[in-house]
C-alpha cells in the first residue's frame, strides 16, 4: 500500500468489542488473568504494554516501512531506552549538530555511568569511528541550521566499522525520508512535533528491524518506566492520521517562507534544505521527497534588535517545540541553545541574530504578511489581524 493511504490505515482495525471505527483509550492499569501468568490478551500491566502502545506503533512501524516500533513517554524516553542497554565503557558517537536534549542526556546523566559520548565533524567521524562505538547518531536536518547528512554515505561508512546507525528522524517525518531505505539500523522519533502535529503531547518512538534491539527497548520500557498515558498514545495515533495533509502544506509554506526571506535585504543567509542554494541540496533531494517546516535565517541584526524582533510576530508565537499546526518562532541563542557559552555558539555558526521558524499550516500569505509588517514596518493586512 502507498504511504498515504498508510498514515490512515496501517494498524487500524474497528474495535473488536464495539466495532467503533476509532479505538477507545485504553485507560487502564492491569488486566485480568484467567490463571496465574496467563493473561489471555497478552498484557499483564500498563507499564509495560497497552492496546493503545499497539495501535499506534504497527501504524509507525508501518511509516517507516520497519519490523518493530516501541513508544515512549517523550523523545528523550526512546533515547534512554536506547542507551541504558549500554555498558560502561561503551562509546556513542554523533555527527555535530544534535539535539540539546541529546547532549545534555550523555553529557549530564550517561557519561556518570561511564557511557562515553563524543559529537565530530563529518571528516573526522572516520577516525571515531575506529574507536568502536556502539552507535553513530545523527539527525539530519539538524536543529537549527538545517544540515543534511548524507544516510547512506554515513550509514556505509558505520558499517565498516561494525558500528550501528541510528536516526533521528524529528525534523524530517516519515512522509518526508525513509532513513532504512538508505541504511540506517534504528529510526527515533520526537513524536511531540510533527507526528502528534499539534502541540498538545510529549511522546517517543523507536523503529527497528532488529529483533533483539526491539526485546531491549520493550524491557527499558518496563524496566525503567518510560512508557506514555494511554492517552496520550491515543493522541499521537489520531495526529497521525493527518500526517500526510499536514506535510503538504508545511513543506509547501515553508518553501514560500524561505524564498521570501531570502530575498530580504534584512537577511543575510536563509537556511532551508528546498532552496537551490543550501549547500547539500543534491544530498536533500536524494533522500527527500520534501523538505518539512523548519526555516532558520540569519538576520542583520544585534541581539537586542533580534529578540525584538522575534517578539513582534503576531501568527509566529514565541516558543520552543515544532511540528505543530501553527507556527512558531524562536531565538536559538537566547532560548533553545542559551546554555551554549557565545564563543561556542559562534564556532558552531549559531549567531545571535539567528531566528528559527517552525512554519505552520495556515494560508502562506497571512504568514508573510506577519513577517512583512516587523521587517518592513508595513500595516498589517487587516484579515491577518483579525483571527
Ligand atoms: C524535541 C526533539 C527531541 C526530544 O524529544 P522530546 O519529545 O522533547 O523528549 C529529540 N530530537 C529532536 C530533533 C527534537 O526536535
């Protein structure tokens, strides 16, 4: 079956009790045992399993064309599942450019259990890799200057070297790459932003072909309680469902986002993997079908003139996250990536007069208007203002 028609269906079947077309939340803590050990639905305690964790990742194993998905009570929750089946001594390896969250889970909490952690550079991901870590993780696009790691490329590479690959494949969704086509072991997932897709649950997800990576994170799950509410798995299940819809119109605002501000005389470098100019664009192509919502730009201005800036958008709210059906913006050197040292942030191309746009699904031309009337002083169009 075409994605499309997976996002609605995949997973999905009526309620066997009911026939309901959509399935009731399993809010519930245990199940009953006929005897003792025998639970007849095959779940013993929500903790560890629930027909709503079921339901939603046959429907992600299913996105990401894998065997195996196990969710989370957040993004960073599959990533400690993923790590806490490490050893001391055992090494992660990442292409630059991860996840605050990320870095902050190895460098504060992982490497006191002796989990080592290091974020290289493309050219010298070879010579760590000669280390024999464990893993190599990357996410691309990257957060927040939109780069583009080349799958396959680095996914051989890995190889070589016996080392398994994971995903993080937040910012792109499965409507937009497939990151198994190109090689990659293990595909994680923030659900909280696209897949949920509407700012209202935090949750997770790790898709894998190996039987054995799917055993380890079922019983991180159990064991160190990682899983979601009910609930909220239902709230990602039913986000989903409009996956594809949503993608459209994101990647196509998006793309409008980013032309028009690369033509500002305000901006002086618009980062967005659709534009010609982004510097792997072929790679983005390869790997792509669309390009997602995330826009940065570099804008001609002081910190102070920025963070005036970002607080002057009336559609753009002023926060963290993405993915949502609205949008958002946010200032990465006072918000996101504030714990950074200036010096730091410079080196890694993260200046203060960069703003990040989580472009959203309303119409394009109420989107520029917004930014039209703080960069160019314009009167807002009235309709703009008045939802
Ligand atoms: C948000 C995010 C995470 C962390 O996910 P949570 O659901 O917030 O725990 C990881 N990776 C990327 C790229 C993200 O955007």
């Amino acid at each position: 079956m075409k994605l499309q028609t997976r996002i609605v269906h995949a997973g999905q079947e009526p309620d066997p009790g009911t026939g309901a077309i959509m399935p009731p939340i399993y809010m519930t803590s245990t199940y009953v045992q006929e005897e003792p050990g025998i639970a007849p639905s095959g779940y013993e305690y929500t903790r560890a399993s629930n027909p709503n964790f079921t339901i939603v990742e046959n429907l992600l194993a299913s996105l990401e064309s894998g065997h195996f998905a196990t969710i989370f009570s957040s993004g960073l929750g599959g990533l400690t599942a993923i790590v806490s089946s490490l050893n001391p001594g055992d090494g992660v390896v990442a292409l630059q450019g991860v996840y605050g969250g990320t870095f902050r889970l190895f460098n504060s909490v992982f490497s006191r259990f002796g989990i080592k952690f290091s974020q290289v550079t493309p050219d010298k991901l070879e010579e760590a890799l000669k280390q024999k870590p464990k893993y190599l993780l990357f996410e691309t696009p990257t957060n927040p200057l939109l780069d583009i790691y080349d799958i396959e490329a680095f996914s051989k590479l890995a190889h070589k070297y016996g080392v398994e690959v994971i995903v993080d494949n937040t910012f792109a969704t499965p409507f937009n790459q497939n990151p198994f086509e190109f090689g990659a072991d293990h595909v994680w997932h923030s659900t909280t932003k696209y897949l949920g897709g509407h700012s209202d649950v935090i949750g997770g997800v790790v898709i894998t072909n190996s039987h054995e990576m799917k055993q380890k994170l079922d019983f991180a799950r159990k064991a160190l309680g990682l899983n979601p509410s009910p609930f909220d798995a239902w709230l990602v299940n039913r986000g989903i469902k409009t996956l594809g819809a949503r993608m459209r119109l994101h990647n196509e605002n998006a793309l409008k986002v980013a032309e028009y501000l690369s033509k500002h005389p305000k901006v002086a470098k618009v980062y967005y993997p659709g534009l010609s100019q982004h510097p792997q664009a072929h790679v983005a192509k390869k790997q792509m079908r669309g390009f997602s919502g995330i826009v940065s730009a570099e804008f001609n201005l002081s910190l102070e003139e920025t963070k005036k800036l970002v607080s002057s958008f009336t559609l753009f709210a002023l926060a963290e996250s993405l993915g949502g059906v609205e949008s958002l913006v946010c200032h990465p050197a006072s918000m996101t990536h504030a714990s950074i040292p200036p010096e730091v942030r410079k080196e890694i191309g993260l200046s203060d007069g960069l703003i990040r746009f989580s472009v959203g699904i309303e119409d394009a031309d109420d989107l520029i208007d917004d930014l039209k009337v703080s960069l160019e002083n314009r009167v807002p169009h009235p309709q703009t203002m008045s939802v």
